[in-house]
C-alpha cells in the first residue's frame, strides 16, 4: 500500500472531543479536518462502531481518517454509547438507542461551524450495518452511506443463523463482543472516573448470546434493523462494498436489487476488510474511489462515478483449494445493474452420482444421504476476517460424508454470476433436520475447491417466521439458495453439487441423526451463468491502494493464528481448534500496550448428537505505567435434544486484585432448530 505523504489539504487532528446526547450521555470522538475548515466549512464522513477509537482501530483509523481529511473533509471515528471511550453501557447490537445516538451525532457535527452541514456515513461490519440502520431513519443531514461488509437482513444473512440454521459465529461473535464491552475507557481521558465507568460495564452490559438465543426465528427482534423490511426507507446514496471470502456478498447484489435510490455494488475476493487492505489480493484503490463518491454526493463534483456501471465483481479463476490465498487470480467484471440481463440460467438435473443435461432421462431411484457429524470440519469460518488460515480446505475432506454429483468435465469454460439454487424433492425420517449443499470445482486432478454452498432448516422450509416441524416418510420440495459468487470453471474441470445432513461446526446440527431421501426426478441445479463480455476489457482501472502514512504499533511478543483439527480416535472424538494470539503491542503514540489472545473449541463425539460443544476463552489487557487491567471471558454452549445450554464466566483485574467475578448459567429451548 502506498503511503501518500502529502494532500490537497494541511490537516489537524483532535485526539479526543465529546459530542453530547439530549439525555446528558457523552460520545468520544477522535477528528481530523482540514487546517482551516473553521473558516472554509466542510463537509463530514462518519464512522461510528464499538470498537476502541483510542487503541484498538488507532492503526487502521490512521490510513483512512487522515485521508479523508486530507482531501477535504472532516472525518470522525466515534465511539458507540457505551463503548471505548463513550460513557454509557452497551448491552447489544443496534439498539435503537444506538440509532438515535447516530441521528443526534448527525446534526450535531452538521451544526458545528468546521462543518458545511453535509454528512457521510462509511463503516465496515457493524459500520456497515448502522450506516444503513440510521440512512432508514432519513437525518436530513446525512447524503450518502457506504457500507461495507454489512447486511440488509439481521436475520437471513448475518452472524447469526443462516437459512434458519444457527451459526456457531453466534458464540465466537459473542465472545469477541463479551470481551470488547468489558474494557475500561482510558483514563488519560476521562479521567479519575475510568473505574466507575468500567464497572458500570462489567455489571450491566450482559452476554449477548444469552438474548440471541431467545430468538431463533425471525421475529421483531431480527426485524429491527433490517432494512429489508422497508427499501424504501433509504433516501439517500449507498455504495455497498463486500468480498467473496466475506461473509456478507449477499446483500450488495439486493441493495441494487431494491434500493430506490442512486446505488452502487462492488464486491473483489477480500476477506473482511477495507479493499485498499483487502487479502486475498488484488486489493484496490479503495480510499480514492471513496473520496470520488464523497465527492460527487456532498460536495456536488462531477467525478464520473455515477456514469460507470452500477456493479462490479471480481471473477474469480480456479484456483486449488488451500485455507488462505495472498492472492486470487481473475479479472474486473461489470453489470449494468442487478439482477442483470446478460445473466441466463444453465439447469441440470440429478441423476445417481451426476449432474445431468435436464433433457437427459434419469431414474427416479431414490438417493438417501445420512452424513457423519464430522462433515464441517474442514469447512472454514462462515466470514473470514483474515483469509487466512479460516478458508474451506479441499472438499474431498468432506465429499465422504455427502451425497455427490459430478458434472462431465466441461467442453468449454463455464463462468456463473449471482446465486446458484438447487431445488430437491425430499423426505426424512426426523421431524427436524438439515441441509448444507456445497458447489465445488472439481480440477481433472480431482482435488476439489468450494466455490460457495448454502442451508437450509428444514423445518424453516416455508418461513424463518412461522416454522413447522417435517412429517417422517412425507415428500416436500425444497429450495436451497446459495451464497452469490462469480466463478469461472475452466475447459476440462467439472462441477461437483455436495449435499450433506450436518455442518459443524460451521453450523449447529440438527437434535438426532437424520437420514435425508432425495428423489431426483423432482430435483434440478439452477446456474445462474454469464458469458464473457468484451465490453469488460474497457472497464476503468482502479488505482493502487493508498493510504495515509501509517503508526508506530511495534509487536513486543509476535502474534499467532491458526486452525487445528485434531481427532483422538481412542475416543472417537474430534476438536476443531481456532488460535487468535493478538500477541502484545505498543502503541506507541499514547504509550499504551495492549494484549490479547482468543481460543476456541468445536467437538463432538462420534455420532452423538448431544456431544457438540462449543467454548471460547479470550484474555485481553492493556497498561501504562502502573495503571494495568486485565479480563478474562470464558463461555461454553452444549445442548440437548430439548434445549440449550450457556455457561459463561467473566473476571476482572486490576493490576493482581480481581474487582469482578460474574457468571451466567442459562438454558433455552430449541425452538425447531
């Protein structure tokens, strides 16, 4: 990444300002704004998340404020109520108190006299989402979002269940937050109250997955906040951003789906990240391109952005399947806008071990598949936040427990764009049950690459609402959606459709083994494919990826990250263990070390579907001086066939004294899941 040394405009950064809410709360903000924006007003981009402004975005807020601000703008990194600096107690996602916090720091910073009264919101991940949220709330102030990694769809599409099926992100989202929530502000800061601040924290914010799992269907909890309930609310500009090793892809093709309003997509092989840092590679020009989209909606310059096509992707080449990739090959795609008419759909049929032209007679021999549990365990991270080493790795590892069908080995290069469907005529012999169907290319060498997969509760078949159990021996048909992808599958691979009863530990299980009969004569694969076009060889170059000029945060002990699957055969048991040592850090322009290490647990045992357990453990801490604290997190999720159970545990230091000891100890019912 190049680091631009000089910009348009001399800047001045403020370490530190409260912006106040009407209830008498103080948000903390870090600013950098033009030199002279007192008197030549400009307009502000705001990015307002939970996740330390002080110290633990410093690094990456210091490539992209500065930027901004650099060409023109007041930039703001906020902290959410609750969070990092803000007073206040954060007890969940996206609480509408969280929202009309936004609303009233919107107008405040229009108000201010360094301000023009134009804002902008940019945030990834939780940026992304709140971007949306508080667009939907129409501040007059706010002209344009871009929102990155996000969802319009809390519950269909986020963290936490997938096509009615629960994540098992659902608790190591919830570790990472039940550790975020649990830190102290810096009393450098705010001062002698840091401590009472700090407790007020420890004994109100709560653990997250507790309410989570209060609702395992969509209801109004999922539904505040997603604004796919209501496009319409949206009345300004959106740039939605993703990449296919996110989690998130999804919701950029409906947001130009369904948006009334100017709207753009563009979705590279990233990982969850900003695109300017985006690994796996090529990453891009990110920050340029945003300031050309600032440009034009809040500063009304003719940058040329709303003449370029409405989406662009990455299409992706084959590559062979590994768990991290520095780079992936492929080329610059665009669409017009979405859905598209250059798209047209490829269908096969199921036939015992093939994928078929639908033209082709098949048998109607039933096909039955009974997975073991351990299919999963080499299936990656639902979103990978740093594409390495959390990417699914070679599919043969799982194609022994799945149902598969294989295509010829293609005549010609075959490139697909959008969702692939597949609809199946099924029945089972449970009244709860799962599906997980993955699509993969299959190199002449046989070694197999995922390309993208979905699921899909069965029980959730006809609503995420209203969810109704399976009648043992009755047919039903079934559609199972899976993720967006641009994939090209060369001349001589094949496509492989995978069909497995379990997931884990991506995915929860169902309660009892399951054993799925598909009858192929009501079955078929949807492809959606697009042919190549000449017309992308003439798309615009994106420049290198710029930044600010980084800070010092030197590392004084290395961090580490890996996934082991480990099995004990003596005891039938298998463990997937995730290792995230932040190690320690310095940051060297607030003299402040900060430390942290997470670990996590997915196991079970043989085909005990009451064995699956799941448990993370994180430390982190941070001193200066002889100020020093520290917290430990630890939580466990089991269940039974019935309910489910959360054991949770948090303890506070203060230097060698532990000021707090809490613990949860909750059980919740499955509610068809």
């Amino acid at each position: 990444m190049k680091s631009v040394e000089s910009f348009p405009h001399a800047t001045k950064h403020l370490e530190h300002i409260w912006i106040p809410m009407s209830d008498g709360t103080r948000l903390a903000a870090r600013m950098w704004m033009p030199e002279d924006a007192d008197t030549n007003p400009v307009p502000a981009i705001l990015e307002y998340i939970p996740y330390r402004k002080r110290d633990n975005t410093r690094s990456r807020d210091a490539l992209n404020h500065p930027y901004f601000a650099g060409h023109g703008y007041a930039s703001i990194r906020l902290d959410l109520r609750g969070s990092g600096d803000s007073e206040g107690v954060l007890q969940d996602e996206y609480l509408q108190q969280e929202l009309d916090d936004g609303v009233e720091a919107i107008r405040w910073i229009a108000q201010q006299k360094w301000c023009s009264g134009s804002v902008g919101m940019i945030g990834i991940s939780w940026g992304g989402f709140n971007g949306l949220q508080i667009a939907a709330l129409r501040p007059p102030e706010l002209k344009a979002v871009i929102s990155a990694s996000s969802t319009d769809d809390r519950y269909s599409d986020d963290v936490h269940y997938m096509g009615g099926c629960m994540l098992t992100d659902n608790l190591s989202w919830a570790a990472t937050m039940f550790d975020y929530t649990s830190m102290p502000p810096d009393p450098e800061l705010v001062g002698e109250k840091w401590r009472a601040m700090w407790l007020d924290r420890l004994e109100h914010s709560g653990m997250w997955l507790e309410n989570w799992l209060a609702h395992q269907r969509r209801d109004e909890y999922w539904e505040h906040g997603s604004i796919c309930e209501d496009f319409s609310a949206v009345q300004c500009p959106v740039m939605g951003v993703s990449g296919w090793a996110d989690g998130y892809s999804n919701s950029v093709f409906r947001l130009l789906s369904n948006l009334d309003v100017p709207c753009k997509g563009l979705i590279g092989p990233w990982s969850h990240m900003y695109p300017h840092m985006g690994n796996p590679g090529p990453d891009i020009g990110f920050l340029q391109e945003a300031v050309r989209w600032w440009d034009h909606w809040l500063k009304g310059q003719d940058t040329g952005i709303m003449e370029e096509p409405d989406l662009r992707v990455w299409m992706q080449d084959s590559v062979p399947p590994a768990t991290s990739y520095t780079w992936r090959p492929g080329r610059w795609v665009a669409e017009p806008g979405w859905p598209s008419p250059n798209i047209h759909e490829t269908v096969y049929g199921l036939s015992e071990g093939h994928l078929v032209d639908p033209s082709t007679p098949v048998s109607d021999t039933p096909l039955w598949i009974q997975s073991p549990l351990s299919v999963g365990l080499f299936a990656g991270k639902w979103c990978s936040y740093s594409a390495t080493p959390d990417l699914p790795h070679d599919q043969r590892e799982e194609d022994g427990g799945a149902l598969v069908l294989d295509t010829e080995p293609l005549t010609e290069p075959l490139e697909i764009m959008g969702a692939p469907i597949i609809e199946l005529e099924l029945e089972a012999d449970q009244p709860q049950a799962m599906i997980c169907v993955r699509l993969s290319d299959l190199a002449p060498d046989h070694k197999a690459t995922r390309s993208t997969y979905g699921m899909l509760n069965l029980s959730h078949r006809d609503s995420h609402a209203s969810p109704s159990p399976l009648v043992p021996g009755e047919r039903y048909r079934v559609a199972v959606q899976l993720n967006d992808i641009a994939q090209r599958f060369p001349e001589g691979h094949r496509l492989r459709i995978s069909i497995s009863t379990s997931y884990w530990p991506l995915a929860w299980p169902a309660p009892e083994l399951t054993c799925l009969t598909v009858h192929p004569s009501g079955s078929r694969v949807r492809l959606p494919v697009r042919p190549a076009r000449e017309e992308d060889k003439q798309l615009r170059a994106f420049g290198e990826p710029e930044s600010a000029p980084p800070i010092a945060t030197p590392h004084l002990e290395a961090p580490e990250q890996n996934w082991r699957v480990i099995r004990d055969l003596s005891k039938d048991e298998s463990v997937l263990e995730v290792i995230k040592n932040g190690g320690t850090t310095l940051v060297e322009e607030i003299d402040l070390t900060m430390w942290s290490d997470t670990r996590e647990w997915y196991s079970h045992i043989g085909e005990d579907f009451q064995s699956m357990r799941g448990e993370t453990y994180c430390v982190s801490g941070m001193s200066r001086g002889d100020w020093s604290i520290e917290v430990t997190t630890r939580a466990v999720l089991t269940a039974s066939s019935s309910h489910f159970h959360l054991y949770a545990e948090l303890d506070a230091y203060e230097g060698d004294e532990r000021v707090v000891a809490k613990n949860w100890n909750t059980y919740v019912p499955r509610d068809h899941m």
